[in-house]
C-alpha cells in the first residue's frame, strides 16, 4: 500500500446513523484499496448515552481497519475530533460526521487533490443550507461576518469540520493544546494551503441534530472568546464616546445657564444616563468574565478528554 488514511468519526448517540455510515465508509475503503491506499476508521464515541458504544465494539470485532476509543463521560465534539487526530497513524487524516452529512463519497476525489501536491488540506464548504430552520441560518451567517471582522484566523462561512489534511498539518493541529478549543478557528490559524470544496447541504441519515439553538449560541460565544480580543476594547471605545458626549452635553447646559438663566431640569435625563452607563459598565465586566473564565480554565490544564475504554491495537 502506497498511503494511510486515517477517518476520525465523533459519534454522540449515533446508533441510528452508524450501520448506514459504516457501510458506505467500507465501500470507500474498497474504492481507495484500488489506489492502492489504506483506510483505518478511527470511531471516538463521545460519552453517547445509546447503544453506540456495543455498536463501535462489534464493528472493530468484525473490521480489521475499524478502531474506537470511548469517552468516559460526553466531552464534546472537539475533543472527540482532538482525540482522534492523536490517535491517527495515516499520512492522511480525514475528519468526518457520523451521520453522513459530511458524504464519505467525496474522499477519493479530496484525495486525489491533495496528490497534485498544491495543497496540505480540502476542506468542503455548504453551498447551501437547505434543511436548517432559516433562524439558524440567519444566525450562522452574522456570526461568520462577525467573527471574520474581529479575529485574523480567517474562518469561511459554511465550512464544515469535514476535511482532509497531510501529516504535517495534523501535527500542526495537535501541538495547539488548548482547553478550550474551537476547530473552525484552528485549522485557519494554522494556515497551510487549502483547497475548498463546495457542495449542497445533504440532511442527516437518520437521527437527529445534537445541536440545540442555544448550544450553537454558546459555541459562537466560545469561538469568538477563543479567536479574538476585540470585545475587550468595546469598554475603552465606549468610554471615549461617552466622554466626549459628556463634554458637549457641559457646554451646551453652561451655555444654557449662562445665556437664559435656565435652571436645568434634570432627573428623567439623569435617570437614562445612570441605567444607560449602569447597563454598559455591567456589560463589558460580563465581558471581560468571559475571558477571565476561559483563561481560569486553560490555566489549569486540565487534559481535553479521558478515555474509559478503545480496541485493542492491531497492526
Ligand atoms: N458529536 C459529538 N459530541 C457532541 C455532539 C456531536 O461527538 O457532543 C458528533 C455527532 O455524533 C456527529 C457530529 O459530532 O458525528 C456532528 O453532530 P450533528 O450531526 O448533531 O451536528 P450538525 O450536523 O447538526 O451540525
Ligand atoms: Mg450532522
């Protein structure tokens, strides 16, 4: 065999999708076999709470390329994708949903590219977003026109995790340690060339979303933590404003006095000013919480999973 591949699944309470997935992952490897490319499936069950686990047990039983590794309890998608590329032996690694959303099918084509050697990584890109409540969609697109504004990893609208990477952008990937980690971010701050494949938005196989609204909401919340100190700076530029705002509002009441003798009439204005500078002072100490949390956390170095149970190694 000429090349390894290595495809890292994070499966969550995936009993549903898995028999569909793996099945369509092993005529794939059947494919590559004929290329002359090896393919090991590396499952990394995230503390699923179904069947998942027996499941993952049975397909390395019965698979010679099949290995899993089990969370001991849900550590989160990123981990799961952490612990797999550390596990990975392939001079490629591929990262992929275990709900067939991220199609096993275009492999052969992401690898064909990367052999023209133009580039150290394709990733695949929705073109569309067919399927999702469009309030998700309304909200995934700000948050992706924000976060490229505020944060220099260039993170591209509709990107999925799914992608295929050479040996040196993986070790890239593993050496950032971080706890709290947010792929998106990572595989643009690492940079490398990367080639985008674009394709239409496939709806799971069976199952169903792991991903609540307000779950999404907090992952935007953490990628822009992660990825960008910009929200810092809003209490100085709020600041500045307020001041020089403060400075006009004096000339014009002194002029006021001065030229007319108007006592100034005052307290629902002063209300407005009290909440209003009250509201943003709270604001931007949230703010700042926020990134005081994250560095309490990655100070304590706590490692990004444990394991509870994998395959037996085979050669
Ligand atoms: N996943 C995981 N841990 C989690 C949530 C999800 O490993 O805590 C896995 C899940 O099994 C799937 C992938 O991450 O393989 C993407 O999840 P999902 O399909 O629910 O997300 P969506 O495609 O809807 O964004
Ligand atoms: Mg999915």
């Amino acid at each position: 065999m000429k090349d390894m591949i290595s495809v890292v699944v994070p499966c969550y309470n995936e009993e549903q999708a898995l028999p569909y997935f793996i099945q369509e992952i092993q005529s794939v490897a059947a494919q590559m076999a004929q290329k002359q490319v090896e393919l090991e499936v590396l499952l990394v069950n995230d503390g699923s709470k179904d069947g998942t686990l027996a499941l993952l047990r049975d397909y390395a039983a019965q698979h010679q390329n099949v290995r899993y590794f089990s969370f001991s309890r849900n550590f989160g998608k990123e981990a799961a994708m952490y612990a797999g590329l550390e596990h990975a032996r392939g001079d490629y690694v591929a990262i992929m949903d275990a709900d067939m959303q991220d199609p096993p099918s275009l492999l052969p084509q992401m690898y064909d590219i990367l052999q023209t050697g133009e580039y150290d990584s394709v990733a695949t890109r929705r073109v569309s977003r067919k399927g999702e409540p469009p309030i998700r969609s309304l909200f995934a697109r700000m948050f992706y026109k924000l976060i490229n504004r505020i944060s220099d990893a260039d993170i591209v609208d509709g990107a999925r995790d799914y992608r295929l990477m050479n040996r040196t952008m993986v070790d890239a990937i593993l050496s950032m340690q971080e706890y709290n980690r947010f792929s998106k971010g990572i595989f643009g701050w690492v940079g490398f060339r990367t080639h985008w494949l674009p394709y239409e938005n496939v709806e799971r196989v069976a199952g169903e979303t792991k991903w609540s609204f307000w779950k999404l909401f907090r992952y935007s919340v953490e990628g822009i933590v992660a990825f960008s100190t910009a929200p810092l700076a809003i209490a100085s530029v709020v600041g500045l404003v307020v001041c020089l705002a403060a400075v006009a509002a004096l000339v014009v009441v002194l002029g006021k006095t001065l030229l007319f003798g108007d006592p100034v009439a005052g307290w629902p204005s002063m209300m407005c000013m009290i909440l209003f500078l009250g509201g943003i002072q709270l604001l931007t100490m949230g703010i700042m919480g926020q990134y005081l949390a994250k560095t309490y956390l990655e100070t304590k170095r706590r490692p990004i999973y444990i394991l509870a149970e994998q395959s037996d190694e085979k050669e």
